[in-house]
C-alpha cells in the first residue's frame, strides 16, 4: 500500500487512505512525528533543487517537492511554494495561488507569510492541481468506503475492479460505481432479467463480450469493463447515457434521445453519479463509431 509519488515521495497523505482500506489502527505519535519528519525533508529537497546546492538547479522539481510537503500540511512548504507562484519561477505566476498558499502557511504561524498577503491578496481557496488528491489516492478512498460497508469476501473483487478498470480506459471510480450499484460486487448474483455476477451481464452481453463463465468474477468483470468501453466510444463519454445505457441498453438511451423516463435507470442513473460526479469520461473513438441516431445531440452539447 505505500507508495512513492513521482518525484517527490509522500507517507502523510496515503496514512489515512491505508487505515481505510485495511482497518490498520490510527498512527502512533511516534509515526506521526516521523510523518512529519518526511514533509520537512520534502521541503529541504526543493531548496536543494530550488538553488542547486548539491543537486542540479531543477525549479520545477523544487515545485513539485514543496507542493507535497504543503499538501501534507508543512508551513514552510506552502510559504516556499507560494514564493514561487508569486514569482513566476519553476510554475507560471499565479498571485491568486501564491495568496491562498500564504494564508494557509499563516494559518500555521509561519513567521513571513502574512506579511507576503500584502502583495498577492488575501486567501481565495484557489490551489494549484498539485494540492489535490491524486487519481489513485481518491480511487482508494472510494475502495476504502466500500470496503467498510461490505464483507470481507467481496473486498478482493471490489480490488479487482479497481485494478482492472484501467487497462480498458475506465476510471476506477466508474467501473466502482456500477459494480457497487449493479451487484454490490456479488459474484453470484442472478436477477430476475438473467443478469449475471458482479456486473450483472444478461447472456446476450456475456456472449457480446466473449465471457463463457459470467460467474467467474475476473472473466465477468473484463466483460463488463469491455462494455463499459464501448459504451463511452459510442456515446461520447457522455456519462449520464453511459451510465443510463448500461441499466436500460443503448437502444432505450437513442429512442427517448437522452436518460429513459423509466424511474428505474432514473435513480440508477442518480445513483451512479453518487459516486462519480464527473459529467464526461475520456474515450476512446477508434472502440466504436459515436451513435448516428444521437449525434444531434452531440452537436448541440458541443
């Protein structure tokens, strides 16, 4: 579960996404202590790297070093990288980051940083991308809650989702949501339609799909992650008639021209969308041509 991120290696911030999915016991003082240890090194690393002590002169390195020991909650790192957004040196110049960054540093007692507020306003709330929670630690997040409210025989499936999603351009947090609200990651769930298993495939989407045993969870959820694909190929990553498609078929989705007044792919449609709120996925085009029927649509979106 511990990981290092590019660059810049971060303990802090995975602490509370591990104890999530694993149930380990809260961090002792002495862990916390080191934890902490780690983010001031982060922050002499982009000093070395800010000015080349010992190191190659790297300012966007020193960037990326100082916003991860900000994000894991160092005033000298958000002083020093809020220097930097209100310079322009190493990221492009950004008063209203480098306000934000001073604030949070005073909001610390860093001895310097209000006195900075001066110069680049007050706090906003605008940070840079950087302070936000990287794609896999959100992922883990989601897996974490799930694994919570779930038992223990299914938290290797509700992993293997989460593994799988990739390699077929899915976000981890989709494939999540629909394996969560299509079976609640049941490897042997039957509906009264004849769907099957943790993504709950009827056999003409098994056969579709090339899965011979829809109740071996790894040949069923591949399945389903190759209809997920192809569904965010042909409805342009639209994800409401993804997401409404994959509940009702992509025949219901193109004859109502949007999500089916069905109050059953209604709330499945809301309920996804619980867990995933982005309103547009990536795609990938060369899957499958876009619905002609819906591309009208489309064009009126665009």
């Amino acid at each position: 579960m511990w990981r290092a991120l590019v660059l810049c290696g971060s303990l802090l911030s995975l602490s509370s996404a591990v104890q999530a999915a694993t149930g380990e016991p809260p961090l002792t003082p002495a862990q916390l202590a080191a934890l902490s240890q780690h983010a001031g090194y982060l922050h002499e690393a982009g000093l070395a790297f800010e000015h080349g002590e010992g190191v190659p002169r790297e300012p966007e390195r020193a960037a990326a070093c100082y916003c991860e020991s900000a994000r894991q909650g160092n005033p000298e790192g958000m002083y020093a990288l809020g220097w930097m957004y209100a310079n322009g040196r190493g990221v492009a110049r950004d008063d209203a980051y480098a306000g934000t960054l001073f604030a949070m540093a005073s909001m610390l007692s860093h001895p310097q940083a209000e006195r900075m507020l001066r110069y680049t306003g007050p706090y906003t709330g605008a940070v840079p991308e950087c302070l936000h929670a990287p794609a896999w630690e959100q992922d883990e997040g989601l897996v974490g809650r799930l694994m919570a409210r779930l038992p223990a025989d299914r938290h290797a499936i509700i992993l293997q989702v989460a593994r799988t999603a990739p390699e077929f351009g899915v976000d981890a947090r989709f494939a999540l949501a629909i394996a969560s609200t299509e079976s609640a990651f049941n490897p042997l769930a039957l509906s009264p339609r004849n769907a099957m298993g943790v993504m709950q495939l009827i056999p003409d989407t098994a056969a579709r799909f090339n899965v011979r045993n829809a109740y071996d969870p790894a040949q069923n959820i591949r399945g389903g992650l190759a209809y997920l694909r192809w569904l965010l190929a042909y409805f342009r990553g639209e994800v409401r008639l993804v997401a409404a498609a994959y509940n009702a078929g992509e025949g219901a989705v193109e004859r109502y021209q949007g999500v089916p007044p069905f109050p059953e792919t209604q709330a499945y449609v809301t309920r996804i969308q619980a867990y995933f709120s982005e309103q547009t996925h990536p795609y990938d085009a060369s899957v499958v041509e876009s619905s002609a029927v819906m591309a009208p649509l489309f064009m009126a979106d665009r």
